[in-house]
C-alpha cells in the first residue's frame, strides 16, 4: 500500500539522514520515478524534506525534524520475533511488516542505541537454509501460518511417499528446520480413512495424534475450517526437540566400522555433519598407514552404501559382514560399468 511506503520513506530518511533516489528505490524496492512521486506527496502533506543535486545530493528531512508515529501495528508486533530471518518473514507474508516494524523501532530508539542497531546488522547476518540446496517452494505457507495464528482447522491434501492423502488438520504451530517449513498439528482421519500420518519432517509422535507435515508436500487447502482449542499445556519447542530425538534415533538404525585416511578423517564431518563429527573425535589409531578406525552411525544398509561410497577411496568398510559385502558390490558394478567403456561408437 503507498500510506505504508510513504512511512518507511519517512523513516529510513529519519533514521539514515540523506539519501539518494536510487538508493531510496533499493530499500523501498520501487522505481526511481516512484520515489520522486512520492517525495512530492511527502511534502505536500506537509513534511519538511528537501531535495539537492549533484554528487551530494540526495533527499534529507529538515534538521531536529522527527515523526512520532512509531506505534507498532499488531501485524509488525507479531513479525518482529523474525527480525533476523527477513526471508522467512517474506515467506510467511511478513516482510513488508518486519522492514517497517524494525524501521519505527530504530526511529524510536536513542541515537547511540539505533548506532548500535545499526551495526549489529551490519556484522552479523542469519542464513537459515542448508548449503547446496533450493528452498522448497512452499505456495501454501501463509494461509497455514493464519490458521496457526488463528486456530482454524485445515482441511488439506498432503503428498506422502505411499500417495496423495487427505487430513483435518489442528495446527499447533510453525517451525523453520535448515530452510525446511514443518507443520506442527494435530490430525484425524480424512475421507481415505487414515490415521494421522505425517511423514514430512519427523515422523509422528508414536501412539499420539500430534503429528508434523512438511509445508512443501501441501497440494492444497480447503476453506479455513471452524476454530478449536489448542491441547493444554502444548510446548512447541518441547514436542520440537522430542521429534527431532525420535527422528535422529530412526533414522540411524545400525552402526559401520570404518577404516579412514587421513583425508577421509578430514571429510567425515563435511559428509555427516555432527554426526560424522562425533565419529571423526572417536578415532582409534592410526594405524602403520596412517589410517585410523571409527563406527559411524549409518541408516539402513541400502542407505548407508550410498553415503559411504561419497568417501571414495578414502575408506574401507570393515563391518559388519552384509554393509561390507553391499559396498563390494556396488563398487563391482560400478567397475564393470566403466570397464565396459562408454558405449558409444567411435
């Protein structure tokens, strides 16, 4: 809406001093020609800005000039616990909020103290995504994000591995997971007469109607539903460090022994994270090669052989007896593949 960027044009020329137009159009993400328009309905409304040429130039606001409208709305309230992820307040339909909430607060603030705000973002910046990976596209996030704010059920069509499944959803609450949006809620059994079901992020709590969706898998919503009452007691950061024990735990189901290089060592923890972490500070050895041994925790077999051959000819599999002979296998295949050459005629 232009009553709101008419706003933050106020407050960035408060909080920054002088400013150019094109500078004004980056923060404000308009054209220049749309700054100039509204610069001229600023000062028709009576705010003292005035405009220079030149290398210097730029709009500034009179000196000792300072607005107080700095009153938070309650949509720029409820944005500011995302100050320090603006894209997924974007994606949550709250980044228009964030920009002006974090504006009026810095308006609001003593100068020394919006000096400091000042710097802090400037030095430190949080980048909630996993490396080398897209976001998932989550078309669906904000409707979820008001039914959660507004306690209506959801009725859904939810992608699983096994197919398409559909579900009455509670929503309990949001949580971002290395660039990956989880729904929190409870479910009850939809017109394919399923139970709750939620493989998108953790699995399900078992033997309990508190489930988690991955957004991403959402095909589609029905109208917001009626509203309901959240389960007493609920604690979203203690069900959240419960299913993610339980998903940690599942999701490792046996253990390899490893026979590592050096530069395998090295590796571990950039393939397998903290888990490979806690292995890599487990080393036994080295041994007269140089060569030290670890377990690593690992999936199931067909997993694990996949995860395991990333180290290339930097590892052995040394145990157990059936993980070994998979690799061996694999890795016959893959010489009898390239032996073969590439198939092509000359």
């Amino acid at each position: 809406m232009r009553a709101d960027r008419l706003l933050q044009m106020l407050l960035l020329l408060q909080n920054r001093g002088r400013m150019t137009a094109p500078e004004l159009a980056a923060e404000l993400e308009v054209s220049v020609r749309t700054v100039y328009r509204d610069a001229e309905a600023l000062i028709a409304s009576g705010v003292p800005l005035t405009a220079a040429r030149g290398p210097e130039g730029g709009y500034r606001l009179m000196e000792g000039y300072r607005t107080r409208l700095t009153g938070l709305t309650g949509q720029e309230a409820d944005s500011l616990w995302l100050a320090g992820m603006p894209g997924a307040a974007a994606e949550l339909g709250l980044g228009a909020e964030l920009a002006t909430a974090q504006l009026k607060l810095r308006a609001a603030l003593p100068a020394r103290l919006a000096e400091r705000t000042r710097r802090v973002s400037e030095r430190f910046h949080l980048d909630a995504p996993a490396w080398f990976r897209d976001a998932d596209p989550v078309p669906h996030l904000a409707r979820v994000a008001e039914a959660v704010w507004e306690q209506r059920a959801l009725r859904v069509r939810y992608r699983r591995w096994k197919g398409e499944v559909r579900r009455e959803l509670h929503p309990l609450g949001l949580v971002l997971k290395g660039g990956v949006w989880c729904l929190v809620a409870r479910s009850s059994p939809g017109p394919d007469g399923g139970g709750g079901g939620g493989d998108g992020c953790d699995g399900g709590r078992p033997g309990g109607d508190v489930r988690t969706y991955r957004v991403s898998r959402l095909l589609g919503l029905g109208a917001p539903g009626e509203r309901f009452e959240r389960p007493a007691g609920f604690d979203l950061a203690a069900y959240w460090a419960g299913a993610a024990g339980r998903l940690e735990a599942g999701r490792l189901r046996g253990e390899a022994v490893l026979r590592l290089s050096p530069r395998g060592l090295r590796l571990l923890p950039m393939l397998f994270g903290s888990v490979g972490a806690r292995a890599a500070r487990g080393a036994e050895g080295p041994d007269g090669d140089g060569w030290v041994r670890v377990l690593l925790p690992v999936e199931s077999t067909a997993v694990a052989v996949g995860d395991l051959l990333r180290l290339g000819t930097e590892a052995e599999v040394l145990g157990p007896a059936g993980l070994r002979a998979a690799v061996a296998r694999e890795v016959a295949a893959l010489a009898d593949r390239y032996g073969r050459g590439t198939g092509e005629s000359a």
